[in-house]
C-alpha cells in the first residue's frame, strides 16, 4: 500500500480518532488518504491552532494528540505549539510534510529545515529517509509521546517518500535502546522519603504537572489522607488536589497564596512531587525555603537537582512512587499531633491573608467577580481553558478545580492565543464536558480564525473574553515596576467582539452588568453552538498577591 | 515511633543534598551513540542550548557499524556533570555514557604543528621533537611539519617547547579515551 495509507493504519492502531491539521503541497498524499481512512480529521484556520488544539486534547484526555501540517511555513507555524507542548510536558506527535527528496537541501519552495528549526524543542525527531522506516517512526512517535516525561515528538516526511508502495506489517513492539524511562521508583529511597515525612514537623506537598500526566491524583490524595500534609499545587497541577479543602492551602509561586509561599519559606520538609522548581515558584532562588530539606520524585531524571540539590531523590512516575509512598508511610504510624504547633501557623496566615479583593459599589464586573460568577454558572465542573495572562491567573486563583484535567492552560512557555484552540480540541475529546475558554482580550485575537473551525465542526466551545483593553498583565508590570509609563500595552479600538462572533456564524454576547452575570454567563452556557461573549471588566484591577521578580516569597506584595 | 515523644527514625538535620555539585576537575564523557543522521547535532545543540561549555570532542565508528563513539571533554569547574550527563540521557539515540575516571583512563590526543624554522633551528627543533617521541611528517627549505599523540599535558608542553621558533599553525584532534583493564569503555 502507499505509505500514507500505512500512515493511516498506524493512527488506528494508535487508537487515534481525531487529528487537527492543514493541508498543504507537501502532505496531498495524506490528505488524500484522510478521504478513505475513517478518522475524523478538523481543519484548522492555523497550523498553530491545530497545535495547541491537539495539545488541548492530550491536557483534557491523556491521550497523544496529534497534529498535521504541510512543509516550510506549516511546520514553522508549529514551532509555537511545539515549544508548548515541551515546556509543560504534552503529549502530542507533530507529523509534517517536507519537500521531495531531491529537493532536499536546495532551498526548494516552502523547504524549511523543519528537523533542524525544531530540534531543541521536541522530546525526539524523525527525519524519514527509507519509506519503509515510516510505520515503525509513527509507532515509536507514539510511544516516545505518551511514555515517560510525555513531550512533542515530530515526524518529518517527504512528499515522494510519503507516496511510496510499502508492505503494511503492524509494528507492536518497540526498539529504542537508548530510551528506559525509570518509573518504578527506588524502594530504598521511598522508605527513606517516609520516613522524613514522618520526622517532619513542618512538610509540605509542592505538586506540580507531573502529578496530573502521571494519573496520580487518587494517590496523592491518599498521601494527603495519610497525615494532615499540607498541600499547594503549581499552576499546572491545579485540580491534582480538589480545591477547596481544609489541607489544601491554594496554588504556590509568583500569584499564589500567602498561605502556600510563607509554609514553602517555613518548611522544615518539602516533599516536591512532579514539579521543577520553576523561577516563577522560587522566586529569589538564594533565599527559597531556606530551612527546607527536599526530596524530589520526578520521572525525569534531570530535573532532579537541576535547580535545588534534592536530599531525597527519587525518579519513578509520580502515580507509582506515591502509592508507594503511601504504604510506607502508613506502616510507620506516625504521630499526626507533632503537625499541631504547625497547621496552627498556616491558619493564622489562612485567616490574615485570603485571597480577596475589592468589589465596585456599582454594577461594573471586577475580573475576579467574573472568574467567581462562571465558577457558579457552570457549577465549578467545567473543562476550563486560557490564554495567559491577568486573567490566567485570575482563573486560577478564584476558579476552585476539583479534579486534574479540568484546568488547561499554557504554563512554561506563556503562549498567548493558546486558550481558544485548546477549549477546541477538549471539546473534541471531552464532547460531554462543558468547555468554556477564558480568554483575554489581547490574547484571544492571536488565535480568533479557529472560531471559523469551530462553526464548520459544530465545536461547542464558550469563549468568555476578559475585556479589559489591555495587554493587562504587561499593563500591571508597567504601573508596579515602571514608573506608571505605559508603552504600548491599550488595546485601543478592538475589534466589536459581538459582531465577530456573528460573522464566524457563532453567537456573540456582551456583558457589562454584575447584577445580572451569574444568570446571564449560563444563558451564554446555554445557548447552543459555539459562543463568544465579550465580557467588560474593571480596566485597572492587579492581581495579587504577588512576589515581585527576584524577591523572596515572605516578601509577598497586596 | 507511633507514641509521642518516641526517638525519630530519621533526623532531618542529618539528610545531605546530592547532585547539582562541580567537580573542579576536567571530565572526558565517552558516549555511544545510535549511527543516525543529526545525532551530534542534538548533542551540540543541546550544549549551547543548556550553556555548557566543550572543551574538546571527537566522534568516531566504533567496531559496530550501527554505533559511533564521542568523546568530548569539558570542566567540570564550570558544569554540574551530573546534570550534563542526565541532559545527555534524554536524548533518544544517546545509548550510553561513561564518565571516565583519569586513573582508570589512557587519553590520548593527535597533533600536528607547523614551524616556520629552516636550517639554523631545524636541527634544534627535531632534537625536541624526538624527546616528545613526535614524528617529522613534512619539510621544506622554510618549515617543518611535526606530529606528536599523547595526553592533552604532553601536547600542550610540547607546543610551549616549539612556539618560540616559530609556530604557524598547530591542529589538535581532541581527546579520544579508552577505560584501562579488561572491561568495555
């Protein structure tokens, strides 16, 4: 058969039902093997929002997500959501076309040296030269993808070579000797781990990412239950531990709480569990948790120690180290009322510094308002997507999620534009969930040509525009730490949101009364299809509290 | 434990931090790699990309024809190694590593030196040349080419002994090492 249509047979055997993608010279051969293979194919208006939509997909299933694009600009328009889906370890397989062959190397129209401009940001490539290495790349890709640390792998195929006659022979082993991720985690250093927990007095459970790609939310809830442990997610692991509960101390880092940044500075023990001491959670590095001993259980074994030496390190998966853990420590029947003096502590900060902030004497919508008021109307269920900035964290902060894969957002790369897709592609994978993006108004005009998409699929997806006219988060830095010199951050004349909803074909909204928001964002639920509502908030409203840059977290500011 | 004010098991106070830590010393990492296009390119790449320095490298077959060997060196001054190596590891065709240990190593290094010299010194500098178990490989009536393997310290001396007749170019293949005794590098 042509190799594309072994291609095909792969994405089956793969368990793929769905690809985001957009075809170009370079990949007519796939193309014209979608129109007999079965699998539901969604045209994107951008390579980059079939990216982040097929990223959308793996954050909200667990599944590979998979993108499709042609040579040249189509694979760089990928390189965004690539370096996404590196940053915040997504599982997705980019498959690109490429010029023939004995083009290659020649400048060819749309060549790109898609391999190369890539390299540094996918988990691993294929450049295929041998048509018969095709089905066994795609296969590897997968697994590559999904296994381990889950990252972007890229598979780079010739249009000649993707047109070839090869023999389909299913591939249903794997041979990548230089590849044995450890995920079992060190008995040894498991027992030891337990046993500091169990010496600690004041620990902490710093929770990132990797608890949510590990599918380890029911064990870290057991090790919460275990002894009263303290718990405070990264922005990437919202979810992992519901929220809110009475261990639950709010998300850490540059907007987290003041309770979760004072118990990381006070810690006697920080248990770090699939996340990486991110320059946005450590703040000043030199004074981060100064009287902490860590231990450390990631996958990844470089990130162990790569910014703060661990005492304990453990590399397994998270889901199966803690369920370990979990035993171990409950075979040492340790005395909980050694974490008296210390919840004592963390609830007088709970009580002197909620999260909180002023409410308009009027009816005008203050951005946290409106982040509480759709935590309402979709009854704090739904699968919620952003783009990144003041509203980000705002959703963050006030959208309490009570379980992992609820919250999608671009975390280490800060991809603007990455909201919209992203609800696209959950919505694709989850078609029973509400997904609702919260975007802002700057951002969600980097990926707004993905509405088109979701008219044409019937992609139900409600976009909830934080309209503050401005690039708010860059505004708020400008005021605090530029003298109030604003530079190019006012959004000026937008375009009316409302009536570009309409010319999508999906239904615009516009919302300026908090009165009424709660009973007026569920009508928007409601309404069927694709919805954009333009929701007007208080133009000059900061997110706090923060840890100014390069300050220490007892330094919080607001 | 289990009772209040029964003796810990384990004292925080005495947990050490591991990993993260320069040597001070220089490193040779010899590393099997998968025989693929672009494989030293991920390497170099990541190495600029992480801000780690390479002192020197070389690549070569081994006696497999499907893998290639690289050595290259670097200071461990400048770099946590375990942090290089584990960078290292998550590359895909990168099969195995070894930090080899100096006492347990034989390094060597090929160079080739061009002196501007002509009958007054040539003398002198063969006699030198001759010490270090180097090779005269080409001569002129102006200049004589010289080639000398050894350990980085020797070719290094060897440069400092020949510099001042006249040196034009020297060219230095970086190290290759290979682990003493009966066990595999």
């Amino acid at each position: 058969m042509r190799a594309v249509d072994a291609v095909m047979e792969c994405l089956k055997a793969e368990g793929v039902d769905v690809v985001f993608g957009l075809p170009g010279g370079a990949n007519l051969p796939t193309y014209d093997a979608f129109v007999d293979a079965g699998i539901r194919h969604v045209l994107v208006r951008h390579e980059a929002g079939g990216g982040h939509a097929a990223e959308g997909y793996a954050k909200a299933t667990g599944r590979v997500g998979v993108s499709l694009g042609t040579s040249g600009p189509g694979a760089t328009n990928l390189v965004t959501p690539i370096v996404d889906a590196m940053m915040d370890s997504v599982p997705v397989v980019f498959l690109t076309g490429q010029v023939r062959t004995d083009l290659l190397g020649t400048d060819g129209f749309q060549e790109a040296d898609t391999i190369g401009i890539t390299m540094p940001a996918v988990k691993h490539s294929f450049m295929i030269t041998d048509p018969l290495e095709i089905p066994r790349a795609i296969h590897e890709a997968f697994y590559l993808a999904r296994s381990g640390r889950p990252g972007p792998v890229l598979v780079d195929v010739p249009v000649d070579l993707s047109r070839a006659d090869i023999p389909y022979v299913p591939v249903s082993d794997v041979h990548l000797p230089g590849y044995q991720p450890t995920t079992e985690g060190n008995a040894k250093q498991i027992r030891q781990a337990a046993k500091a927990l169990a010496a600690a007095r004041r620990p902490v459970l710093y929770v990132g990412g990797g608890v949510v790609n590990a599918g380890g939310s029911a064990e870290l809830r057991e090790l919460a239950a275990a002894d009263r442990f303290p718990v405070t997610c990264t922005l990437m692991a919202l979810g992992a531990f519901p929220a809110p509960h009475p261990q639950w101390l709010g998300m850490l880092g540059m907007h987290g709480t003041r309770a979760a940044n004072y118990a990381m500075d006070e810690a006697d023990l920080i248990c770090c569990i699939g996340a990486r001491f991110d320059d946005r959670i450590t703040g000043k590095l030199s004074e981060f948790a100064p009287r902490a001993k860590f231990i450390h259980i990631d996958v990844d074994p470089a990130e162990i120690s790569k910014v703060i030496p661990a005492h304990i390190p453990i590399v397994g998966d998270a889901k199966a180290v803690l369920a370990k853990l979990v035993a171990e420590y409950r075979a040492l029947g340790a005395d909980s009322s050694r974490l008296e003096e210390w919840w004592q502590r963390i609830e007088g900060w709970r009580e002197r510094h909620p999260l909180g902030y002023t409410d308009s004497a009027d009816s005008e919508i203050r951005p946290q308002f409106m982040v509480q008021s759709l935590h309402k109307a979709t009854g704090g269920n739904a699968i919620v997507t952003s783009d990144v900035g003041q509203h980000q964290m705002w959703t963050a902060q006030y959208y309490d999620f009570p379980e992992p894969r609820r919250w999608i957002n671009s975390g280490g790369l800060g991809t603007m534009g990455f909201g919209l897709p992203a609800a696209l592609g959950a919505k694709v994978g989850c078609p029973d969930e509400t997904v609702v993006c919260i975007a802002g108004d700057g951002s969600v005009q980097m990926n707004m040509q993905e509405m088109a998409t979701c008219t044409q699929e019937g992609i139900d997806i409600k976009v909830f525009i934080m309209n503050n006219g401005y690039l708010g988060m860059v505004r708020q830095w400008q005021e605090l730490f530029w003298d109030g010199r604003y530079s190019q951050v006012d959004m000026g004349a937008h375009p009316d949101f409302v009536k570009l909803a309409d010319a999508y074909g999906a239904t615009g909204i516009r919302l300026t009364d908090k009165t009424t928001l709660v009973d007026d964002m569920r009508a928007a639920l409601e309404t069927p299809g694709p919805v954009l509502v333009d929701v007007r908030v208080t133009q000059e409203e900061n997110v706090y509290p923060m840890i100014s840059p390069g300050q220490a977290a007892r330094d919080m500011v607001g | 434990m289990g009772e209040p004010g029964t003796k810990e098991l384990l004292s925080l106070e005495e947990l050490e931090a591991s990993g993260g830590l320069r040597t001070g010393r220089k490193h040779v990492l010899s590393i099997l790699v998968e025989n693929k296009p672009g494989v030293l390119t991920r390497i170099t790449g990541l190495f600029a990309r992480r801000g780690f320095n390479i002192d020197t490298l070389t690549v070569g077959p081994t006696d497999d024809d499907q893998i290639s060997r690289v050595t290259l060196t670097l200071d461990g001054a400048l770099h946590p190694i375990d942090q290089v190596t584990k960078q290292l590891h998550k590359l895909v065709n990168v099969l195995k590593i070894r930090d080899l240990e100096p006492a347990e190593t034989v390094a060597r290094e090929l160079a080739l030196f061009k002196l501007a010299v002509d009958g007054a010194s040539r003398a002198e500098v063969m006699q030198i040349c001759e010490i270090f178990r180097g090779k005269v490989v080409d001569v002129s009536r102006r200049s004589i080419i010289l080639e000398v393997t050894g350990t980085t310290d020797k070719i290094e001396a060897f440069e400092r002994m020949v510099r001042p007749f006249g040196l034009v170019e020297m060219m230095r293949t970086g190290e290759i090492a290979i682990s003493r005794g009966r066990g595999e590098t």
